[in-house]
C-alpha cells in the first residue's frame, strides 16, 4: 500500500511533492496558489524583500522620483525588444527540459513542456524558496503517464547546473572584454571566485555520472529509490552527444538575457549608460546568479541591488542604474505574475495535476546513455 502523508493540519511541505507515491494523490487544496501565497512565510518574504530593496536603494542614494521620471521616459520600441527577447528564452528553455527528460525516460510534446516550465516561473515569482521548481515537477507527474517527480527534480537539478557554469563562464568572457586594459581588483577576485566555482561544479558533475550511482547501495530503502530516479534524472543527460545540445542551448538562453537587459538600457535612453553588448550580459549575469537566493521570490531585492551595484561599477550614476534595475525586473517578473496568472487559471494542466487526473498519457522509456 503506498505510504500516505498526513496533511490535515498543515499545508503539503515542499519535499513532500517528490516523496508522494505515484498513486498518492495529492489534494487540490494542499496545492493551492492562493493557500502558498497567502501563507505567513510568503508574506514574511516578500516584506523582507521590500525592506531589502528600500535599503539598498538608500544606501547607492537612489532619487526615487528621478528614478522613476526616467522609467515613465522609455523608448516602448526598445521596451518591446526587451520583452520579446525575454520571452524567446521559454522555447528554448522548454526545448532543453524536454531533451534532457527524454534522456532520462520521459517523453513530452515542446508545447507542453515549455507551458509547465512557464508555470513554474510564474510560481517562482509569487513564492520564495524555489518552490516553482519542485511545482515543475508536480505538474509533469500529474500530467505524463509515468513520470517520476523525483526523476524530474534531478532534470531540474542539471539545468540549475548548466545554468551555473555557462552563467560564470560567460560572465568572464563578458567581464574580461569589458574591463579589458583595467585594473579592478574587486573584479579579478570576482573572476576568480567565479572560475574556481565553476571548475568545482564541472568536477562535481562528472564526479555524479560515473560514480554517483554507487551511493544507491549504502542509502537506507526509502531514500535509495527516491537517490535513484533523481540520479537517473540529473545524469540521463550527461554524455558526449546530449552535452553539446544543452550546451548550445543554454549559451542562447543566457545571450537572450543579456539581450533583455541591453534593450532596456537603450530603452532608457540615458546619456550615462553607454554600454555595449557585453556589458549588458556581464550585468544580466550577475544578475542570474541573484536570483537564486531562496529567501525572497525571484530574488526580489538581491537582484535589483546586483544589477544596479554592477552597473555602479562601470560609472553608471545611481538614479540611472536603479532604472534599469526596476525596468529591467518588470520585464522578468511583473509580465511573468500577470500573463502565468491568466495561464494559471486557464491553463488544463494544472486542473488536470491538482484533480489526480493525466493527461495525454506517453511513453516512458529506459534511461539510455549514447
């Protein structure tokens, strides 16, 4: 008999999403939006981000309402740019979740993979911890006939992973042209930090594919099946044929993003920010890493202060920067809250998820390594 949890006192803790057995299912009010965003840890954290945001705008010295008279100035052409060059990195995304799925035995339409992965933003953006990542996962369970959640938290986990090394490696290719004839300190150690981590996660990936697969064997029952469906996940991916295709990518989705924050500097059209290309992507970088701080959703409050440091740094003043930081954020999240709104109440996965129901059942077929 599948292992049920007790959910009558408590909303459906986060882990418990990749625990559940595959004919447990999983209440439509445990999973309730309104129920997680009207929790007292989400409130807790957006407040903490608005106290967050405000101090670190005080401290660059930010005028609020210069701030704000330059974001009512903004070019809508170059604003439309940013937008589009935001949302071209959902199919790309969506196209790389479902490769790396495949790999791991899961198969799944581009449609619908990039429509669940959108969701998933969408409830990042309204609830901290990451929690869209780990409702990513609930939603191909409750929607592909076979899919494992645990299996699909390991997909997750090696795409945060490519996202980490191609992020540090790119921002030293942008940082390097940027600052090139400099000397900034503050930015070699940030160079530095930045490549030791990324050869320590590119050593800890190898490190999971040949031998990850031994701690199966010395784990207690229950967290040995749950090790290795997330196993399967996370390495069904890494061979000499898979890499080049993730690679290519997620080096397009970042570029994407540079891309974004570029046309919102343009879109300002400040006299102060004459920066190019690769300034734009070593910005937008920064910025990415930010978003991954788990206290507040999205980041809210570490990134907009890391977009406008980083342009500090390149001698943007702080009224300008903080601009782009709140524009450049309205692109990524406020258009993300209300078009994965409507998606949300419209959309029939997540109805079919959250009523036990599966839809447009697929293979799912042995994890193969080539």
């Amino acid at each position: 008999m599948t292992d049920q949890h007790d959910h009558s006192d408590h909303l459906y803790e986060a882990a418990e999403y990749i625990d559940a057995g595959p004919d447990e299912q999983i209440p439509e009010r445990e999973v309730s939006l309104a129920r997680r965003v009207l929790n007292w840890k989400t409130i807790a954290s957006v407040a903490f981000a608005a106290i967050l945001l405000a101090l670190a705008f005080r401290t660059l010295g930010v005028n609020l309402g210069r701030t704000l008279g330059l974001i009512a100035g903004a070019n809508p052409a170059f604003l439309l740019l940013a937008f589009v060059a935001y949302y071209l990195t959902f199919p790309v995304r969506g196209f790389r979740w479902r490769y790396i799925l495949s790999k791991a035995g899961t198969n799944i339409g581009l449609k619908d993979a990039t429509e669940i992965l959108y969701l998933s933003w969408f409830v990042n953006c309204l609830v901290p911890a990451k929690l869209g990542d780990l409702y990513r996962a609930y939603l191909l369970k409750g929607n592909v006939e076979g899919a494992s959640a645990s299996r699909t938290v390991g997909t997750v986990f090696i795409e945060r992973i490519a996202d980490i090394i191609v992020i540090f490696f790119m921002a030293l290719a942008a940082g390097f042209w940027s600052f090139r004839g400099h000397q900034r300190p503050e930015i070699d150690l940030l160079f530095t930090a930045g490549f030791v981590v990324a050869v320590i996660l590119v050593t800890f990936v190898i490190a999971l594919r040949i031998w990850g697969d031994r701690l199966t064997g010395v784990l207690p029952v229950r967290i040995a099946a749950f090790y290795e469906r997330f196993h399967e996940g996370s390495t069904g991916a890494l061979s000499m044929r898979a890499l080049p295709v993730i690679g290519v990518a997620t080096v397009t989705i970042w570029l994407l993003e540079g891309a974004r924050l570029y046309f919102v500097i343009h879109a300002l059209q400040l006299p102060d920010v004459g920066l190019g290309i690769s300034a734009s992507v070593f910005v937008a970088l920064v910025a990415a890493l930010l978003t991954a701080m788990p206290l507040t959703p999205a980041g809210i409050g570490f990134v907009e202060a890391g977009i406008a440091g980083a342009l500090l740094i390149y001698g943007v003043n702080s009224d300008s920067a903080a601009a782009v930081a709140l524009t450049d954020r309205g692109i990524s999240i406020l258009t993300v809250i209300v078009l994965g709104g409507i998606l949300y109440f419209v959309s029939d996965k997540v109805r079919h998820a959250h009523r036990g129901r599966r839809v447009e059942p697929r293979t799912t077929e042995p994890v193969t390594r080539s």
